[in-house]
C-alpha cells in the first residue's frame, strides 16, 4: 500500500468496496478447494468450465460460466487443469491477452517434460502474463484449513507486478509467497512437491553403509569370535551392545565429515590463492549437506545416549555385576579402590556428557526459528567455534574411553582392531589439519582471499 | 509496492516524504501504547479524545484534537475505547464516512455478545469500513517492546483496500499481520485471546481421565494386594513404580489414538464411496487435535524414559539387588547367564529405544518452524510412515516386556490382569485394521476415492 | 498491491512488463553478490563504478556505467561502498535528487562513528531518501544461496515510500524485511551484526562466577578435607561429583532469579501505587534477560540430569556398591528394606523428574516458531503459572534430598554448610514473597495497578 493512495482516500473516500474478482478454469478438486479458499478470504470466484452447469460441490457464492465469459470477468485466471488439457486455451488467446495466468499444476515425476508446465502455458499463450504458484499447497489442506504442512507458496514469473497480485492473494488465504524469480524457476518449483528429503539422501545413504560396515565387523569380533574360540552364545549382543559401538562411532565420523569439507575447501583457496573460483562439484554438495551430515551425526549421538543409560537395566550387565560380586565375596577377597580406574571412567564419561551436551546445543540452533534470529557473527560462533569444541570433546571421550587398550594384543581379534580405533582416523585428521590451519602463516593469508583479495589477480576490476 | 509508483519516482521524484498520519480515539492505556509504538515506527498520531488537554502519559511527539478535528486528519482511525462507549461515534458519522475504522477491542468473557464488537461498529458507523486488527496484542508487550508471545495480528474486514492500509502498519510495527477473511470472522478473531489451549482441552481431559483410571487400577494390584496378602508396606510405589506403569500405558494408548481416526475414516469413505460426504462432527474434531494428542503422548513417553533411567538409582532397587546377590553368596551360589532372559531383556530395551527416538523425531518435525520447511510429500512421510513405525516399535516394546507373562496365572492379582495388557488393546486393533486397508483390494478403490472419484457420483459436474 | 491496479489491469492490459531496474554503486564483493542475486530475481541491475571495464567477476546480465549514468537509470541505488568513500558522492548530488540511497554499510567496531553510516550519507546527500537496509545478510550468503543464518533484513529510513520499495526489493530476494522506524534507528542496525549475544552476556557472566564459586566451595569439602582429614584421594570427584553438585545449584538459583525481579517489581508497583513510572535500570534490565536466565538453568538442569543418570555407570560407585554387599556378605548379615529411606529416594527423584519434566516444556515453549503461535494468555500461563511450578518442584526436590540432613553437625565441615544449603536460599525467598503476594489484599490493589490505576493520579487525562 503505497502512500499515494491511502491520501486519495482521505481526500475523496473510495466507495467501491466491492471484492476483487479472481477467475479459475476448471472445477476439479483443486481448483473448487482454491475457489472455496478465496471466497472465504473475501475475493469473487468465477469459474470457468465446459459446462456451466452448477454441481453442488462447488463453493455456494462462486458463479459458474464458459471460459471465455468468465476469463472476461477478472485480471487473474487461475488454471487448475492438467497440462495435457491447456491446448483449449489457444482459442482463447484474445481474450487472455494482458491477464495473469497462474498455473497451478504439478506434475507426477521430476522432469516429466522438457520445459515446466508454466513455460509451456506461456508457449501457447503468448499474450499473457503467466505466473506459477500455488503448486505446493495440498487441496486437502486448503479444504480442511490444518496448514501443518508448508504454507510457502513459490512464485515465479517474468512479470513483476503480475507476480505481485499473485503474492498478495497468497497472503490473504493465509499462505507464505516466497518470490523465487523469473519463469525460468518453474522447473525448481514443479520438481518440489516430487522431492522427498534430497538434501538428506547422501547422509543417510552414507550412514547405512557405514552401520552395514560396522554391524558386521563387530559382530565377527563381539559374536563370531567367541563363538568360535570359547563357545560362548552372545548373539544378544546385537540387541543393545553392537547398536551401542556403531551409534558412538557414527556418530564421531559423520562429525568429523562436517568440518572435513571447510578444511579441504580452506587448503584448496590457500593452493589456488583466490576465493573466485568455483570449487570441484562433489566439494560444494558435500558443504551444502553439512548441516543434515550434523543432525544425523546428533541422533546417532543421541541413540548412543540412550543405549548407554539402560546399560545398568540390562538383564546381562545385572548378572555380570552380581557373578563378580558373588565370586569376589565367596573368595572372602576385598578390592581396594583403583583410584586411576575412578578418573579414567569419570573423565571420559564426563567428556562425553559435554560433547554431548555442545552436539544437542548446536542442534537447537540449527532449527529455523532458532537460526533466523541470529545474526551471521552469532551463527558462525556457535556452528564453527562450538562446532570444533564438540569435535575436540567427542574424540577425547573416545580417546580416554580407549585408554591403553590398543596397546594390548587381546584387542586384537584376528588382528581386527577394535572398531572405536577406526572411528578415530577421520576426526582425528580433521583435528590435525585445523589446527595447522589456526597457525598464523596460513590463517592470514587464508582471511585476506576469503575477503575478496587474490594472489595472482587475473582480472582488471 | 508496485511497478508504476515505483516508474513515477524515477521520473517525477517525489519531495513529499511526509509520514503518514493515523489517528487514534481514547487516550487509554492500549491507545497510549499503540501511539507510541507507530511513532517509534515512523507514523504521525493524532489523538482524538473528549478533553483535549495533553497528559504527561501521552506520547510526547503526538497531537491531541477533539474527535471530530482529530478524524479529519488522518484515513485510518484507530478505536481504541470500549465497546459500551461506541455509541459516542454516532454524532460523528458523516466524518467517518469513508474512513477506515479499527476496532482493536477485546471482551472478558468467550462470545459475550451475540454480534462481534466489530460488526457492532460497523452497524453504528455504516459510511466506515471496519476493519478488526491488533486485539491480540498486548498493551504491555507493545510498551516494553519484548514481543516474546505473539507477534500476529489477525485482520479482517469487508473492504480489501482498507485491511491493506492496517495490515501496512502492522508490519510497520514489526507484528505479523494475518488475513482471516470477511468481517464475520470478527467473533472468532476476538474469542482468540480470551482461550487457553483450546485444542489441549480434549487431549489433556482424556489423559488425566485415563491416568486417574490407571492410577488406582495399578494402586489396587501393586499396593492395596500385597498389604492385604503379604501385609508389605510397598507405599512408596506410589512415586515411582506406578508412575512408571500408567506413562508408558498412556503413551502407547494415546499414540494409537492419534492413527485411530484416519482408519476410521478410511472405513467410511471406503463404505460410502466417496470423500465428498462430510465425517460425523466427534471424527473431525478427534482428527483436528492429533497432532496435540501425539505431543501428549510423546510427554508421558518422555517421563517414561527419565522415570526408567533413574531405577538404578531408587534406593529400593539397590536393596533388592544386594539382597539378592547376599542370599546367592550365602547359599554359595552361582548363577550361570540366562540367554533367553538376556534376550528379551535387551530387544525390549532395544524395541524400546529405537521407538522412543523415532517418537521424538515425530515431535520435532511437529514444531511449525520445521514443518513450514518441508513440502507435503515430506510431511506425509514422517507423518504416516515413521509414525506407523513408531507405534509398532512401541506396540512390540510392551509385548516383549510382558513375554509370556499374560499365561502365568500369578499376573492375575484379584482376576485382574496386568495393567499393560489393558494398554495394547487399542494399538493392536489400529495396526491390525491398518494391516488389512493396505492390501491392494482395499488400498486402491480409497486411493481412488481420495483423488475425488466417487462410486455412486450423485451430481453432474 | 491495490485494487486500483488491478481494476486497471482488466481494463487496459499493461503490456511493458519491463523489470524494475535497481543500481548498485560499487564493484566489490558485496555488490556483486547483491547484483547477482537480483538478477536471478528478476531485477535488471545496472553497476556504477570509477572504470566501466567490464571484469568477469560482475554478472553477466548486468550493465556497468559510470556513477552519473548508471544513478539515472534508477529509482533505487544501492550504495555498496565503505563509509570513508562515501564523498565522492558529492559531485553527484543533483542527479541523486529524489532518488531512493540504500546504505547497506557495516562497521568493524561497534558505535565506531558518532553518526551512524546512513545518517551520514543523508548529510551529505540532502536531497536523497536514505534507507538503511542488507547490512546484515553477508555476501557469502547470497552468493551459495544458503541463508542458514538470519534472512532478516532490518530497513530504517525516513520516507515510508522509499522504505517500502526497498522492502519489496528484500521480500523479491527471498528475505524477509522487518520495518525498524525511522533513521534514527540505523545506529542500532549498524551495530546489530557486529553483536555476539549481548542478552546472554550478563546470564553467562553471571553463571560463570558463581560456578567458580561453587566449583571451589565443593572443593574444599569434598576433596581438600578427606584428603586432609582421612588422607584420601577423592580428587577424581571433580570429573563427576563436583559439576553434578554444582549444576543443580545453578540451575536451581538462575530459575530463582528468573522469578525474583517479577516479584521486585511487583512491591515497587505496590509501594508507588502506579505503573507508570519507570522501573530502576538495573531491574528493567534483568527482566529483558529473564528467558535468557531461565535458558542457562535449563542448559544446568540438562546436565545435571545426565550427570545423575551416568552415576550407576562410574567406576567408582560400582565399586563402592560392591564392596559394601560383600561386606554385608562376609558379616553375614541381611538388611532389612528401610521403608522410609525408600519413601525419601523415591519421592525426591520424582520431584527431580516432574520438575526437569516442566522445566523442558517451558524450554519448548520458547522457541520463537512455538511462542509465535500462543496467544498472550496461554504464553503467561505457561511462563508464569508452569514456571512458578517448576521452581516449587525443584526447590521441593532440593529440599526432600537434603532430608534431615542439616541437622547432623557431620554435614558442616570446616563449618562449612552442604552446598545445597546455600542453593536454597534464593529460591526459598522468592517463594515465600510470591506467596504473600498472592493474598488477595495485595494482589487485588496491584491487578488494579496493572490495569492502570493509579493511586495518587498526578495527571488529568
């Protein structure tokens, strides 16, 4: 609402406070639950359809008239009709000339055709300016008014101020328009109602391979190996004690895997001696799934958590401690306190509450709500300088949880190391290589490329 | 803002960057507050009351006319007084003609009277056009500026043009305007901050109806028949033990709740074979307050968890274990390790676990910032599929808890059967019934309907 | 967008849907990845720059001018160019008459300047309408496209016009723009990124001494006097022990003084007989960090709960428990179940759990996605009468754990009272002063305060 107007009002008061009329072509289930939306919210609907005959399921107030009667009534023509249909719109091109075309369609794979729905409609409309929006939105959700789900509506289109009027109905059905640029960006908007998760796709497959690696290397060396070697039965180990040693580690790796892309990405920008050049393919995915490689890394972590607390529930453990106790008293034996045993399980167990504790915090900032009120000095504070802390906590808590241990042969069955020794490569490399980064030789020159300054600068500004 | 002002600027630049002026009837404390708030944000305010001397409270930079000199001034009118003094307007009718009108009044009871105090003023002043905005904000948020409890404003109104105007001051005022519709949303508008929890109530009843059940249920078995058979003073149960029986019933019950109307609502659209009959009212509003009854379950779920964690740490449960591992060293005892006991001790641990993570998951995807930020395809996934998940990991977790206990005639203390059995009725009815509609023959005729087909279509389209 | 427009549509189609034009003064990092992100919203972008060369840095899609020519073109010039060059603009003057200056500078210090950089530019373009706007989206950001961090754009600026069209221009590039007043405000927007925390400051300030406090007052009792006294080595104890007695304490004085200045303002509301007076500083100050406050005690209460619930893990206490059961063992003695030390245990843990339980969910409710959704009344129910709760709770759990401790002269060592002794006097005040306030003959005069009564009304109205 510019000021111009809101004067013009003061001045000469406007009377027509009649309702903007909108026109939708067709009367499927979409476009009925749109209609119903909006005259809800105070617009006149019309609908365009082949026959004009009222059904009873459309919205009471709507009118219902040929297409060309009702595309005359309104500036905006709402399509709700599939693509393969739009053909019926070339007669009518005349009429349509100078209105907004919003085109509502979605389609049933992802890059179904070779141009977007939307591009295709301003093919066969030329005339007309077309705008996509509102293909995110469920009719489900308009009928039944639960916008659980996403109220963002993407919009797109080569005309500004038809995108506009677009936008502002949006707000008033109590949607989120989000302007996401030229018609060029239909493609995007119609692939996105198709996607499920694809930002998570690497870190979870990633996550799956690693917990298949390590289920079966820990079952050989926690189940097979004392099966074959002692005939001991502890197939039950894979209820809780396996799921307990793939959580952790994980959980350590996937960690490391987040802050492993910013340290290859700062050794690349030192090597090239510039910031503008583009960065190998593979190395921008890896930095952009950084946050859902954190989060699987978290509920790893938290599994662990878990896993870890039942442990004095367990059936086994109660019997293990009991047997010990039994044995020790009938061999009227007391064991005086191992006072390093003491610090050693405290130490790492309280390591590993405080990484712990960093990794849940880090967690809660990630979430939208939480990561839209930040400012970017804030948000780098606590992804980076937490986010190293954390790093640094974790890998202790394995460290002192190994102890001594990996100098001890009876770790190794057939010469399989212990699987916390694997989890300790990947964070430990990272740890090193930051911390030769931090050094001022490299960590000055790295700042002054990342602030626009080049080695060998190729380009004349 | 569009495209044309924005041409006229280049053009002819505009030198008239005076603010826009809003005046606001009733020097009251909201009025005040109102006023020095649209100052702050770059607003001219005129204050419209029956004595026009300047109180030391009243903003400093603000005017101060009569009524009818103050109305003059300004497009939008901001009536801040209360509802049994709106009859003074009348007088004043041919001033306000055209005017927008805001009516920001709140009232003490839920539908106090039988029209919105919107609508009343709108019948009082008909020239004006009503507009009902900013009821639910409070004086003192808008004074201390920490808007920590809601910053939306519901609007809404007859005329477009005017709820723009208001809806532009509001995101002046950094609060989140909402369009809800025509004026005949004033009444809901105005209950709005009168309720609390309004879509908890049914959830939170029936809960605290199931846990006071429960409760004794548990007091009778667990306290009340061992004082009257073993005359054992087991009162202390009561803070503990029997808590952390009725949390995990409550959760398993109250989660299967949550599926239990879409099954049903499956069985009536596939029986009457079409979606476009309305559900009998009590499975609309059950469907409605899901997502309240999951977070309701996921909190005794929750306090299931902790109250767990913390038996090894009860005093009583110390004593048992060492009296037992005493009486075995006395009698000179060994145990040897029972697998099958381990085995079920951990896989329902495990079962346990894995559930109560997922249900967590559940529980932060329900959190609008996070579902705001998937598309529906997504929603549905975590929604539906984890969820099912989630309560066959919960189901399965109280069967392995029980084993074959339900065969042994000792569960059953006065004929009444463990109370965890009472509590995997409803779930395995839901699963079960789930598990036929997902057969194909039952599967594709309801995805049918669901589309919008109808077996008996009853109109012409 | 008003209905003007569209009516204007539908009669004369407005065929120049030609792309508003925005000019960036400034070639460097910022103002290509702005010009970049423009263009791919659908704004034609023209650079104004000292040597027109075009460098393959710049957007292919943009023009670059001189500053003379490139300023006409515009009605909008984004001003990308650090404060100390801003004089070049001098010569400039004419042809930036009118035209809409957005300063989107940052400074290196907070308050660095006496005048905010926007103000600045406004003195020395008169005839220019400055608005202050992006300053805190970084130039990273825009260009990967990850707006992780804040997409909040904070606009100040004198002319609502002007401000308006830069708003849209953020809402185009998919931000989302908070309307902060008049120039007057750019101070505060300039310093806004340059913040780290400031309303945690105090909170974490304040948390950190008395943690030092605590940290060394256990110290001494339980490491240094066994040590001194029994000549034996607890120094473990700070891994564990220690940080678990501390927690609690912080948490339990931190949620104690989230409620005191509540309390404080309700005795100065009470004594003064009116609210509108200003409160003391100091107090205005600790109420704006009150979420803060409570957040850190939950952060304590967090770890506390997991250090807790490690302890049948530690080493140390494996020991201590079986060293005693095979004392009892080998004395050959039985312990009979000590019903009350089993009501104690049982009931202070369930304190323990009830309170984190509610602690949790008012961590939850402050969340800015959730409060956003409550309205005022449910917020202060929950924040208020949830809270009150929390602290009885806790404070309850505090008390059922000491017992009857505090009597036995065992517990002063070096006169030194248990810790948790001195946890409990804040809490124990602020309990018992809200309880006063709870009468009605108190709380009746201050609802009538707080309603705006006053009781020695200086001002006539």
């Amino acid at each position: 609402m510019n000021k111009n107007s809101s004067n013009t009002m003061a001045l000469a008061p406007n009377t027509s406070n009649k309702r903007q009329t909108v026109c939708i072509f067709g009367t499927g289930d979409f476009g009925r639950a749109l209609g119903h939306k909006m005259i809800q919210s105070g617009y006149h609907v019309v609908f365009g359809s082949r026959s004009t005959q009222t059904s009873s399921l459309i919205p009471k107030d709507a009118e219902v008239l040929s297409h060309a009667e009702a595309a005359q009534k309104a500036a905006i023509i709402i399509i709700a009709i599939q693509r393969q249909h739009y053909n019926f719109l070339t007669p009518l091109a005349e009429i349509l000339q100078g209105k907004v075309l919003v085109d509502v369609s979605n389609n049933l794979k992802i890059n179904q055709y070779p141009e977007s729905n939307a591009e295709y409609l301003a093919q066969l409309v030329p005339g007309a300016k077309v705008v996509k929006a509102f293909n995110t939105v469920s009719a489900w959700a308009l009928q039944s008014g639960t916008l659980d789900a996403s109220r963002q509506v993407f919009v797109c289109g080569d005309d500004m101020e038809a995108k506009q009027m677009v936008m502002d109905i949006a707000r008033a059905l109590g949607l989120t328009p989000l302007d996401r640029g030229s018609l060029l960006a239909a493609q995007e908007i119609e692939n996105y109602p198709l996607q499920l998760f694809p930002m998570w796709k690497f870190p979870i497959l990633l996550s799956l391979g690693l917990t298949a690696f390590f289920f079966f290397y820990c079952l050989i060396r926690d189940v097979i190996y004392p099966y074959v070697y002692e005939n001991k039965d502890f197939s039950f180990f894979i209820a809780i004690s396996i799921p307990n040693r793939i959580c952790p580690i994980l959980a350590l790796i996937l960690l490391a895997l987040v802050y492993l892309p910013g340290v290859l990405a700062a050794i690349i920008q030192l090597y090239r001696g510039t910031k503008y050049r583009r960065f190998p393919d593979w190395l921008d995915k890896w930095m952009l799934c950084r946050k859902q490689l954190g989060l699987v890394a978290l509920a790893f972590a938290s599994l662990h958590v878990l896993y870890t607390l039942v442990i004095p529930i367990r059936s086994f453990v109660r019997w293990r401690i009991s047997s010990r106790t039994i044995a020790l008293a009938l061999n009227n034996e007391t064991e005086p306190l191992n006072t390093t045993n003491a610090w050693l399980s405290d130490s790492y167990l309280a390591l590993g509450i405080l990484g712990f504790f960093l990794f849940v915090l880090l967690g809660i900032t990630s979430l939208p709500s939480v990561s839209n009120n930040v400012n970017w000095r804030e948000f780098r504070f606590v992804q980076s300088k937490l986010g190293y802390l954390t790093l640094i906590l974790c890998t202790a808590h394995t460290l002192v949880y190994g102890g001594n241990r990996f100098l001890s042969p009876s770790s190794y069955r057939w010469y399989l190391p212990n699987a916390y020794m694997l989890a300790l490569i990947v964070p430990c490399i990272v740890l090193v290589v930051k911390f030769v980064l931090v050094f001022p030789c490299l960590d000055k020159p790295l700042t002054q490329i990342r602030q626009g300054w080049e080695r060998n600068p190729q380009y004349s500004e």
